[in-house]
C-alpha cells in the first residue's frame, strides 16, 4: 500500500513536470513562429510617382543587393534583390509606364529574395534608398528633346532635260538626286523638317527652286552638284576635289533681274559659316577612307543663292569628269560619307549633337 502511494506521488510530479514542459514549448513555439513571422516581409503596395518607383513593406527592409546587367540592343537591367521580401501573388509592376523604362519586372527570386528589376536604354547613377519600411528605387531621367525642328531645303541640282554635267554614262542629275534623297532621309532621322526642290527625275527653274525655299521658311538652303572640267583643261589646275560655294554680293548679270535678291550681311556671314562647317566635317567623313583634295570655300553669285532669304550654299562633291573621283560618286557607300558628312556639319551649326 505504501508503494501504491509513493508511485502515485511520483506520476503526480512527472504529470506536473509534463505541463511545465508543455508550457514551454507551446512558449517557444510562440515566440519563434513569430520570429519567422516577421522575417516573412510581405510586399504591401506599390506607387509610381513621376522618376520613383516605391515599394512599402509590411516591416523595415532588410538589405538591399543592387546590380546592374547590359542586354541586346544597348539596354540596361537595373536589378534590385530585396532580402527576406515575399512577393503576394496580388502584387505586380505590369501596370506602369514610364517614358524612360521599357519594362517593369518584379518576381520572388528565391525565398529570401524578391528582385525587381527595371529595363532602360538611360543610364543613372542614384539607384535607391531605404526609409524604414519604404524602398525607393530612382528611375533614369527622361532626356530633355529639343522640340526645336528647323526646316532645311535640299536642292537637287538639274532634273529632267537638264541633265547637269555628264562624263560617259555618269550624269550629273541622276548623282545629285540620289544624294538629296539620302540627305533627307538622315536629317528627317536626326529631327530637323525637310523640303525638297524635286524628288524625282522632274525639271524646276531656278526661281522656282527659291520660291520653295522662301514659301517653306526654309532656316538654310543646301544645293548638291557635281562639278567638271572644261574642254579647254589649264594644265596648272587640278580638275577634282570638293568645293563648297556661299553669296558673293552684288552682280551686273541681267538674268533674274526682275527678281528680288537677297544679299545682306547676315545672310553673308552666316551662309560662310555654314560653308566652312560643313566642307570640315564632309572632308572628315570621306578622308577616312579617301584621299580628296580641299577646293576651298568660295564665293559666288549663282542664283540659288541669291534668291534664297535664309543662308543658302552650293556644294560641288566631285568631279564627274575625273577617272577616280566620278566612279566614287556613283557607289552608295562614297554617297553615304558625303552625306554624312553634310548632316554633321548641319548639326553642329544648329548645336544639335
């Protein structure tokens, strides 16, 4: 009977051992499931607000890893990876735009990463920042464009029964055009509003050629030719080269004297500077892969550049007439340096880099 007792006795203290050790469990089952708890920091919301993306957390943000990767096509991921973040299947960056991003992605990385990354042509420097709770992730500024456009006339020289200079089968009208129209082509690409005096194989006057000019407001006039030698060849003159030509001033000749000119001194000086940035940045583009001789800025009172209101030149890009020098100006290639060239020099006198 006294062993029944002291058996009892026993069971009685192990039972209350048991709950004691049933508290503390259950106590730290508690503490530690909140612990984890915690550490799972749910994503609460997102807002895009002008260049800054936010992203609020349920609890303070960890640690943020920030990298950046370089894609196809000159595009940049910036990649954000959000320590001990859980991405809820609700949230998503789909919904926003932003000039300067091509996308928005967001994803849970693995289980202790969200990441988020942001794709953009722009590159920039001040990525993010960390208050509390909130992540804010800088996106690239959007580049200011310069909404200026000024309108600049190209003028193929001859078309139609005028056919220019010729040498053999190269012919002057068939050169020209084929360089207005990929002059047109990269300054419409570079921004700038483009009209032309003709676009196909059609005959304009002279006069009509700078009443275009003039009814357009054209900002500058570029007239495109190629040149030739005379018959009667001085033996001390070398026939090839580039030459560019700007208004000389007054002139006796009668032709167009019903016409009104325009001679000014503004319009002189600033249709030679244009002259002479442009023969730069021409020779530039084709001396590298050509030998092509300077001819000079010269002055001349040749109509178009007379009748035109705005800074007006005459460009002479070769002689048709030369072996070497006419074969050049019928391939693509010694077209697209010439006019590359031209499109240059253009910018840089409008300061458009």
């Amino acid at each position: 009977m006294l062993r029944f007792f002291v058996n009892l006795k026993i069971m009685g203290s192990i039972t209350v051992l048991n709950k004691k050790i049933i508290v503390i469990i259950l106590l730290f089952s508690f503490f530690t499931s909140a612990l984890f708890a915690q550490k799972e920091n749910y994503l609460k919301s997102t807002r895009l607000i002008k260049n800054q993306l936010k992203l609020t957390f349920k609890y303070k943000i960890d640690h943020v890893k920030f990298f950046t990767l370089k894609a196809y096509g000159g595009k940049i991921k910036y990649v954000y990876d959000i320590k001990n973040a859980i991405l809820p299947r609700s949230k998503t960056l789909s919904k926003y735009k932003h000039p300067a991003v091509i996308a928005f992605r967001m994803g849970q990385f693995s289980k202790k990463y969200l990441r988020v990354v942001i794709e953009s042509k722009q590159s920039h420097y001040k990525t993010y920042s960390i208050r509390g709770k909130v992540l804010t992730l800088n996106l690239p500024k959007v580049k200011k464009i310069n909404k200026y456009s000024p309108i600049v006339i190209v003028d193929a020289g001859h078309g139609g029964y005028d056919i220019g200079a010729s040498s053999g089968k190269l012919i002057e009208k068939k050169i020209t055009l084929a360089l207005a129209l990929k002059l047109k082509k990269k300054l419409l690409h570079r921004g700038y509003k483009v009209f032309m005096t003709r676009e196909g194989d059609t005959y304009k006057s002279l006069g009509e050629r700078t009443d275009l000019a003039n009814a357009k407001k054209g900002k500058i006039f570029i007239s495109l030719h190629t040149n030739a030698s005379p018959r009667r060849r001085n033996r001390k003159y070398v026939y090839k080269g580039l030459e560019i030509f700007y208004l000389r001033g007054k002139s006796r000749r009668a032709r167009y004297s019903n016409r009104k000119v325009y001679i000014g001194a503004w319009k002189k000086k600033k249709s030679a500077e244009l002259a002479k940035i442009i023969k730069t940045k021409m020779l530039a583009s084709v001396r590298k892969k050509y030998i092509v001789i300077d001819k000079g800025v010269k002055r001349n009172n040749f109509w178009v550049l007379r009748g035109t209101k705005m800074p007006a030149i005459l460009i002479e890009n070769g002689y048709i007439t030369d072996k070497y020098e006419g074969r050049r100006l019928t391939k693509d290639s010694y077209q697209n340096l010439l006019v590359q060239g031209i499109v240059s020099g253009v910018d840089s006198y409008f300061n458009r880099k």
